[in-house]
C-alpha cells in the first residue's frame, strides 16, 4: 500500500472531474500556509516562486507542513532548466506549474523534468519527505511519485494556445493552465478579460483538454462573476487569489467600517 503521505489529494479530486482550488503565496513565509488553506476551503497551495522574493529554502519549509495537512502543495518554479522542478519535488513539493510554455517541446522538457523513466527522465533520489523519509524501493518510489505528480504547464501568448492540442495529447502533462493576464499582454488587450479572442482561446485550450483527457487551468482572472463564469465552460483548476490580495482586502474592508462607525456618530 502506498504510504498516506503521498497522496495527491488535489490531483485525486482531477481525476474525478471535480473542481480544485489554490491559494497562490506570494507574502506568506512560514508553514502555517497550508493550515490556513486548509481552514480556508482551499485543496492546494500555489507558492510562486517565479513573481517574489521566496527563497528555495522557504518554499521547501511550506511544502513539507502541507504534506500532513491534506493541501497539495504545488510550486510555480522560475523557467524551464530540468533542476528547478526536480529540485523542490525531491523536498517536499508534489505539484510544479511550469510557466511559459508554448510548444509540444518544452512542455515536454516539463515532463522529462518532472516525472520519472519510463515517461520522463527526472534523476533518481531517496529520502524523501513525501514518505516520512522511510526507504522505499526505488523501483516502489518513482512509480508512486509518477502517479502523485502534478504537472501543469501555463499557456501564455497565441502560439501556446495554438499548440494546445499538441501540448495537451502528452503524456505527463496534467493541466494546461492559462495565464490570463501574460495571455493578454501578449495579445495587446491588457485587462480585457471578456474579450471575443479570450473566451475563443479558452474554449481552444477546454476543448484540446477534453480530447485528451487533461485539466483545463484558468488563472488570472479575480472577478468572481467572471470566474463562475468561465468555471462553467469547463475549467476545474484555479487559484482563488493571492494572500496578499486577501490581506490587503479585509484590512481595508474593516478600517472602512471602523471610519465610517465613528463617522456616523
């Protein structure tokens, strides 16, 4: 039986076609992440290291406190060299989100990176926190990390959606998560999340991962109507927002009704 520690309980919920939700850190430094996901109606925890100041050291602190909490900890790494995702799965990561992926070759590289031969070609290890650092066979452990493994690659300008349909029939390769915001830069259309061209490369990207049996991502977007809205064409993997965002929002939500109580005095 394989050890309770490396279930994926994100990827699990994938699999059964149910939507997963992240909080995406990027201000939070201490282990406490995961436990304030958990009490938060979140399933992963999306740490970036790719737009803040998060130190591997940092990263690897909050993915082994969510291993025992049942929050899926997946790590947004910095670019495509193979060592920056093996790197924080052999610590204690059990997602990686691959970012700026445009062709069938580098999401392939993503996988090669990620998953053990035979469907990639990341380099063996051993102990790992992922098993309370018990010796598992090797042969035992590459295939339990192989099936545990989440990989998403983000599809950021035209040509990755373009390329959606060969990036989505690889194997490895769990979601295509789209980067809304780089999607519509690139697109010179910033901050027109209900453009015509938008929802079409949405429904380019569901479609290819319905044919392939793949999870389509939507990030980006924080508008709530608009999120169930695009949630209701199909994506089932999104992050919520940033704890900074959800910081600086009750903060200001309460000194405003703290004002505004003893303005009406």
């Amino acid at each position: 039986m394989d050890p309770e520690v490396t279930r994926n309980a994100a990827k699990e919920k994938l699999r059964q076609g149910q939507l997963v939700l992240g909080l995406s850190i990027r201000l939070t430094r201490t282990p406490e992440a995961a436990k304030i996901a958990k009490a938060t109606g979140h399933d992963f925890l999306f740490i970036d290291m790719e737009h803040t100041g998060l130190s591997f050291e940092t990263v690897v602190d909050m993915s082994v406190a969510a291993l025992d909490t049942g929050i899926t900890p997946i790590v947004r790494v910095i670019g495509h060299d193979h060592w920056q995702a093996s790197r924080v799965l052999d610590c204690g990561a059990m997602g990686v989100v691959v970012p700026h992926v445009d062709d069938a070759e580098q999401a392939q590289a993503a996988v090669n990176a990620c998953k053990y031969p035979p469907t990639g070609h990341r380099s063996m290890s051993g102990g790992f926190p992922h098993f309370d650092f018990a010796p598992v066979p090797p042969g035992e452990a590459a295939r339990i990390h192989n099936d545990n493994v989440l990989l998403a690659v983000m599809l950021e300008t035209p040509r990755a959606i373009e390329n959606a349909d060969e990036i989505a029939r690889l194997e490895g390769v769990d979601v295509l998560h789209i980067g809304t915001n780089d999607l519509l830069a690139e697109m010179g259309l910033h901050g027109q999340f209900e453009h015509p061209e938008v929802r079409a490369a949405y429904e380019k990207v569901i479609s290819a991962c319905e044919r392939h049996g793949k999870t389509a991502g939507l990030g980006g977007v924080r508008d709530l109507e608009l999120c169930e809205k695009y949630l209701a064409m199909g994506f089932r993997f999104m992050t919520t927002h940033t704890d900074l965002a959800f910081l600086l929002a009750a903060a200001s939500e309460r000194t405003r009704a703290l004002r505004h109580a003893v303005a009406g005095q």
